[in-house]
C-alpha cells in the first residue's frame, strides 16, 4: 500500500471514528439531558396525585349517600343510593382511566430507551470500525519517538 493510500485509509479511519464518538456524545446528552429528565418530571405523576384525591372524595360520596340512605325516607333514600352508586361507577372510570394513562406513559418511554441504546450501540460499531480501518494502515498515527540513548 502506498503512502498516500494508507494516509487516506488511516483519515477515513480517523474520521469513522469521530463520527462513532460524536453519536456517543449525542446518545449522551440524551440520556442525561432528555430521557432522565423525561422520567423524573413526567406529569403522571401530578394525574396519579390528583387522580387519588378525586377517588378519595368519590369514596366519602359514596358512603355518606349510603348511610343517608340507609335513616331516609323511602324517595329520599333511593336518590342518595343512586348518588352513592354514581360516586363508585366515576371512581371505578377514573380508575381505569388513570391505569390506561399510566401504560401509555411505559409504553412511550421503553422505546425511547430502546431508541437510546440503538444509538449507544451504532456509535460504539461505528468507533470500532473507525479503529479497524485506520488499523489497516499499518502505521501508528503519531511517529514513535525512541528514548535518547544517555552518554556513559
């Protein structure tokens, strides 16, 4: 192999390898800039909050509308038996609700991961194929420098 040839394979190689280490770079920031924030300040964490609160309150609904019912008078009581009932049914929807919101938010996030370690793993290929073609040059990218002999 000539001398300009294997310059060249040896700056392809090179550049090869800059490519994988500026996907690492990205794939990088990604995962300490985007992902982890994503997962740390996702709102569902405020709809679980607020989810608990409205299920609490339907909760207290229900059961004061069946102990009113239960000492009231017989129209009376049917109306609070039916509020009670409608208390559970919105606590039973909002329940739902909230676990299909929840599986929607693992769902989204796992293939942000998997995006992220096909990332990690395309950048990590590329570096060693940047390594190998500049390999195949056969000389080492800076000049060896033999140690001084010292005079006796």
């Amino acid at each position: 192999m000539d001398n300009a040839a294997a310059l060249k394979q040896l700056v392809r190689g090179l550049r090869l390898q800059v490519a994988g280490l500026a996907i690492l770079l990205v794939t990088m920031g990604w995962q300490t800039f985007f992902s982890d924030w994503f997962d740390k300040t996702s709102t569902e964490w405020q709809y679980y909050i607020q989810s608990e609160v409205n299920n609490a309150a339907q909760l207290v609904t229900m059961r004061l509308g069946r102990a009113m019912a239960a000492s009231a008078p017989g129209a009376r009581a049917q109306d609070l038996t039916q509020a009670a009932n409608d208390a559970l049914a919105e606590m039973s929807r909002a329940t739902l609700e909230r676990d299909a919101r929840r599986a929607r938010a693992e769902r989204r996030s796992l293939a942000l991961k998997y995006a992220r370690f096909a990332l990690f793993v395309v950048g990590g290929l590329v570096l060693l194929a940047g390594v190998v073609v500049g390999a195949k040059t056969g000389k080492p990218l800076a000049p060896r420098h033999e140690p001084a002999s010292s005079p006796r």
